[in-house]
C-alpha cells in the first residue's frame, strides 16, 4: 500500500499541460464498440479508470492497442456475454456499456456499476430511459439485466438532467430506427464530445449541449479516429493549487468557454489570473476572500470541482459557505482537512469554513477522488508534511499527477 507524501510551503511556479477528459474519455472509449471496427482516440488520460474499463473491454474479447499518444481499439470480437469484471463495481461509467450492448445486441446483464463514494448514486434514470426504449430491466441483488425484443423510439424526459443517463439514452438509442428525444438533457460539455465522437462514427445526433438532444437512428457506424477535450476539472484543481500556492503557474489546455461557472468564482474569491489563448495564467494571490458556493447543473459550478475549492477556502480571510446540491454528502474531506488544522464544520450538505486557519501537515486519508485532490492542495499550502493515505483514489482521475506537481515546483513523492 503507498502513501503520498508532500513536503508543503513550496511556491508553485511553471506549467502545467492538462490531460484528455476523464468523463468524456471513459463513455467515448464505451461508444467506440458501436462500430465494432478499428478506432483510434487520441488524448485519453492515463488514469486508473481508463486501465480498468479498457481491462473490462479485455474481457469482452475487444483489441486494445496502447500507444504512447493514443489507444487503438478494435471491437469486431466483441462478445455479446455477461459484464461481470470484478472491475465493474469498482467505475461507475462501466454503467455505459449498457447502453452500448443494448444498442448492439438488444441485451444486456451487468455487475452494478460502482464508483466514488458520494452517498446515494442511483441508476434508476438509466433504466427509465431503457424502459421508455421498450427495454425490459431487471435489478437483481448487484446484477442489471435489460432485455428488448426490439428497441424503439420514444421521447424521454429526465427530472434531473443527469450526464451518465443522457449519454446511456444517446448512446441505446444510435441504431433504433426513427427519433429519439431527449429532454431535459445534461448539457455538460462532455454530452458535447460524446456526440460529436458518435457523429464522427456515423451517427445522427443533434443538440448536445442544449436541454433536447435528438437522436435520428443510423444502420450502423463506421471506425475513425478521435482527439478526446481536455479535462476541465483537471484544469481546475491545478488553477486552485497555483492560487493556493503559487508565484506564476500557466495552465495549458484550459477552454475558459467551459469553465466559466469557476472563472466566476475566482474572481469573487479574488484569485488573480489571466486568461489567454489556450490557457489560464495564474498569478500569486495573496488575499483570498471568502464565498458562498452552490455546485449546479452546467453551467453551474462543477460538484467535481467543489472539495478542492473548499480547500483554498481554508484560506480566505472570513467565513465562506459551500453547499452541494448534487452529491449532499461529498464532504468527507472536510474531516481530514480539519485534521490538519482546518476549521470547518458539516451540517447535511453545507460546509461552513472558517478562514484564514494555518494549516499544518498531518496523515489524512483519501476517500475518494476529489476528496483526494482537496487533500494534496492542502499539503502544498501546509507547513510540514503531509502524508496522504489511500492514493489510488487521486490516480483513478489524475494522469501523471506526481510529475505535473514536480514540474511546478511542489515536493511531493510516493512511498
Ligand atoms: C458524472 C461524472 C461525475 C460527476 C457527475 C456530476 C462520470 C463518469 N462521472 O457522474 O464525475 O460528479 O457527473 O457532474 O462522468 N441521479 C439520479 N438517478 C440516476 C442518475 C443520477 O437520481 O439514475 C442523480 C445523482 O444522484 C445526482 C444527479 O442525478 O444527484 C446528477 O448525477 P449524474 O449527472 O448522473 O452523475 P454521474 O453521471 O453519476
């Protein structure tokens, strides 16, 4: 078992290049199997989860080349058999390999998905979109099986404009013949890329990025090749390391055009920055103020970006609030920050942190991936050494994370 270890207090300074999207890479490598021939994607990050859904494609009979820049994926072998990887309850988006072999083979049976633990996170809008597709489901213990004479068109309508269901009803429905509407859609930039991937495949989809989403049924998709977007919640953890710690950082691959719920927030929050071409520049910001943050829907402010602001916030000269109106107790954070000297206190899913508190290092766990990443930020702005247990949360969605610190400046190691 490794531990992280951060010698804090460094002054950040440098660049940071940001890696493929996480969320847009995991449904995009899924989506490729749809065409059951040669596609090549380029900018996949090197992170845990891609390892363990291309390990579940493994097991699925799929070919999978890696290279340096990009993986090749060959799914003409693809089985039509059950999901049943022991890497399944351990990544939630393997929950898009349902929509995939329901659009391949009219069936599927599947391990629960699994994933981050943030409370409550239920499928029940996947399936609801599967049943209006004239899908059959079935939830059995911790096994999912959908069945379809043949799917059909429909109009589904979502109550919560959720990303995983979204792609999952684009994704059943690319083959069934006639239209399918998706209302009340997530309109995340990764439902974007997704789309725009399916397209490029073949498929007829319009609207992603907007609340209706409609999809034309196609006969099938052809291979191609592939360049992932670039991981707007990577690019934002970096940001707030260098505002937390940082003399001059520029973050490369950063596109202010979907990132504006946070830009909003730094500004309130009085972090210096400027933004250019491709990226964001941050400059060293002395006098952090203190904000009340709602996470939303996009455009709203990410709920992947709310415990890593929560972190600076330790920082910010007053009190600040942070609320979470998505995953309500994605707080555990906060327990382990106080561990290190954080004043913060959780009642349901409202953080209230007091500010400015000197942090000092101290052992925290990582309990999960953004939690983790709250974590080493308040390890670089601590005095001492922090060491941060269960790491592989943090790999699961950083690729190269030791290095792209290192790069800046920050003393971090593995041990
Ligand atoms: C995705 C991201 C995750 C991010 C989240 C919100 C991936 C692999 N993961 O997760 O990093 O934190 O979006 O931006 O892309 N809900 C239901 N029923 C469902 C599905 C969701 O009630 O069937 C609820 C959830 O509990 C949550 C809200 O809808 O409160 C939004 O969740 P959703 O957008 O589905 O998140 P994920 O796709 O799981």
């Amino acid at each position: 078992v490794k531990k992280l270890i951060i010698k804090g207090g460094q002054l950040l300074e440098g660049e940071v290049h940001i890696s493929g999207s996480k969320n847009s890479a995991l449904p995009i490598i899924c989506a490729s199997l749809l065409c059951q021939e040669f596609v090549k994607l380029f900018n996949c990050p090197d992170i845990e989860d891609v390892n363990r859904l291309l390990d579940i494609l493994r097991e699925l009979h799929v070919d999978i080349k890696r290279e340096a820049d990009y993986i090749e994926i060959n799914s003409h072998s693809l089985k039509n058999i059950a999901i049943n990887s022991a890497n399944v309850s351990k990544l939630r988006a393997s929950y898009y390999l349902m929509g995939v072999y329901l659009a391949l083979f009219n069936h599927v049976q599947i391990n629960m998905p699994g994933g981050c633990d943030l409370g409550s996170r239920p499928i029940d809008l996947h399936l609801k979109a599967f049943r209006l597709l004239n899908g059959k489901c079935e939830v059995n213990y911790d096994q999912v099986l959908i069945d379809s004479k043949k799917l059909k068109g429909n109009k589904i309508f979502f109550e919560i404009p959720s990303v995983g269901a979204t792609i999952n009803a684009m994704l059943a429905s690319v083959f069934i013949e006639g239209k399918t509407i998706i209302e009340n859609a997530a309109k995340e930039p990764e439902i974007i890329d997704v789309a725009n991937f399916l397209n490029k495949m073949g498929a007829n989809i319009t609207g992603a990025g907007s609340c209706i989403i409609e999809i034309n049924g196609v006969k099938r998709l052809k291979g191609t090749e592939y360049y992932v977007m670039s991981d707007r919640i990577e690019a934002g953890t970096y940001a707030l390391m260098a505002a937390g710690r940082g003399k001059e950082v520029d973050i490369v691959n950063f596109n202010h055009k979907y990132n504006n719920g946070f830009i909003a927030k730094l500004i309130e929050s009085n972090v210096k920055f400027k933004i250019l071409d491709n990226k964001i520049k941050i400059l060293s910001s002395k006098d952090i103020l203190p904000l009340n943050l709602k996470t939303g829907y996009y455009p709203g402010f990410p709920t992947d970006l709310q415990q890593i602001y929560l972190a600076l916030l330790t920082q910010a000269k007053g009190i600040s609030k942070v609320q979470d109106s998505i995953y309500k107790s994605r707080f555990k954070n906060c327990y382990e920050l106080n561990k290190m000297g954080a004043r913060i206190i959780v009642d349901e899913n409202v953080a209230t942190i007091y500010g400015p508190h000197h942090l000092n290092g101290a052992e925290v766990t990582a309990t999960d991936l953004r939690g983790g990443a709250s974590l080493v930020l308040a390890g670089l702005m601590a005095e001492g050494t922090t060491t941060i247990l269960n790491p592989e949360h943090i790999f699961r969605g950083y690729s190269g994370i030791l290095e792209k610190i290192r790069k800046i400046n920050g003393n971090i190691t593995i041990a």
